[in-house]
C-alpha cells in the first residue's frame, strides 16, 4: 500500500479484517498440511502409496544406543509432529469461531481487532499443543513396548477395539454433548466470558481449545487405531471431526450414529482379534 499513512493502513486492515483472518486461517492450516504431505513423502501425481509419514527420528530402534540425548531427540521430533498434526486437523474445525470472535472485536472496538483474533487463535493452538505433550508421551510408550506397527497402528486387536468402543461411549456422554454444543454455537460461551484486549483474547482462545478438547480427544485415540502415520486416515478423521461441529453428526442423531458405528466396529475388532 505504497503512499498510505500508517493510520490509513490501519484503516485499511480494518475494513478488510475478515479477509485477513481468513487469508492468516488459510495459511496457516495448509502449512501445517504441506508439512505433513512433505513427511509422508506424497507423490499427488501418483507416487507412494499409502501415504505413510516418515519423520527423521521416528525410528525408535534406531536411536538405541544413543542414549538420553537420542531419546529427547526422537521426543521432540514426535512432539513437533503431533502438534502440527493438531494444528491441521483441528484449526479448521475451529475457523467459525475465531471469524466469530473478530465479529465481536470489531463490534466491541473502534480499532483493528487482529491481533487479538491472532491471539485468540494462539490461545486454541496452545491447548492441542498441551495435547501434543500427552500424545507423544503415549506414541513413545507403545512404540517402546512393540504394541504399534511402523505406521503406528495398534497392532493387539483388543486395544483396538477398545478404542473403538471408548469412542463410540463417549459419544453418548454429557460432557461430549456439552463440549460439542459449546464448539457448535459459541455465542452464549462469548457473552458470557468476554473479556477486553490481548490477555482476554488469549484467555478466551484457551477456554474455546479447552471445550474442543473436550469434545475431541477420545477421538484422537482412533489415530493409533488406523495408522497415525497414514495420512488418508489423519485426513478422514480430520473430515469426521469438522462434520461433526458444523453439521448433522453434531446433531444427536447424528451423535448417535456414529457412536453406534464405533461401538460396533470395536465390538467386531474384538471378535475377530
């Protein structure tokens, strides 16, 4: 914007602040996909099949011998993964409610109110990244015991189906119910929680991750089940999760559906193991 005063540019985000969050959105969510493409080395024209990630450091066999060092190397390799795996699959999910939010901001200030939008994002992100911690405490753990395959896929068929079946109960509980309610309509938890400038922004961004979390991670435990490295499963169930807050499987029908699928196909998994 070659000429324009700094308060003029500021004027000019201003009005143009949705298209912004959505670029910023945009950006961030296919990074966070060409990364993970990148790991798996993906041929799109038709190469590896499978799609199955290989992340330097994964190999836990591998790094015997290397001794502590080794060990927080592999950590910090599957933590990064997991959380831009997060960021992908969840951030989408999540793009209503911070387009929501910067509605509010702008109906609340006289200002630009991006960066707090950024920091309300930032605040989400925090949250799965805290998930992140978690989730390669147990991607280590089962890698170390032998219990997944080299795409990380349980490899006992009654753990299987008991992720299955802990998934599908979870659908039927209140506190999924509530969770997923929240990530639906999140404009009685803004009303009822708004506070002003960058320290409310992030306050509420981490109460809205907390909610989503909420509703999310029994789900995440079904990554081991198809393969955390295959990417097409980390893409359907990414699918599954944006249906479920947008559309008709948030919907108790819907709910039940699915948790009944799930309670089926761990039942099936634990018949045929």
């Amino acid at each position: 914007m070659p000429g324009l005063s700094a308060s003029t540019a500021v004027e000019w985000i201003a009005r143009r602040e949705r298209a912004v969050m959505l670029a910023g959105l945009a950006v961030t969510i296919i990074l966070a996909w060409a990364w993970l493409l990148a790991g798996a080395g993906m041929d799109m024209g038709g190469g590896r099949s499978g799609a199955s990630m290989d992340m330097p450091g994964m190999d836990m066999p591998g790094m015997q011998g290397h001794g502590g060092s080794g060990i927080w190397s592999a950590a910090a390799v599957v933590f990064a993964m997991w959380t831009v795996m997060m960021t992908a699959m969840m951030l989408p999910s999540a793009a209503p409610t911070v387009l929501l939010f910067g509605a509010l901001s702008r109906s609340r200030a006289s200002t630009t109110g991006f960066p707090p939008v950024a920091i309300f994002a930032a605040g989400y992100v925090l949250v799965w990244t805290a998930f992140s911690a978690v989730a390669t405490t147990a991607h280590m753990t089962l890698q170390q015991a032998a219990l997944v395959s080299p795409m990380l896929r349980v490899t006992s068929g009654i753990l299987a189906g008991l992720l299955l079946i802990a998934a599908g109960i979870y659908q039927f509980t209140p506190l999924k119910a509530a969770c997923l309610r929240h990530c639906r309509s999140p404009i009685q938890f803004f009303t009822r929680h708004w506070r002003p400038g960058t320290a409310g922004a992030l306050r509420l961004g981490v109460l809205h991750g907390g909610y989503c979390l909420g509703c999310c991670w029994v789900l995440m435990g079904l990554l081991f089940v198809g393969g955390v490295m295959n990417l097409w499963w980390v893409a359907a169930l990414a699918v599954f999760i944006l249906v479920e807050k947008t559309a008709f499987l948030g919907a108790w029908g819907g709910r039940m559906a699915s948790g009944t699928g799930l309670v089926l196909a761990g039942a099936v998994a634990l018949a045929v193991r």
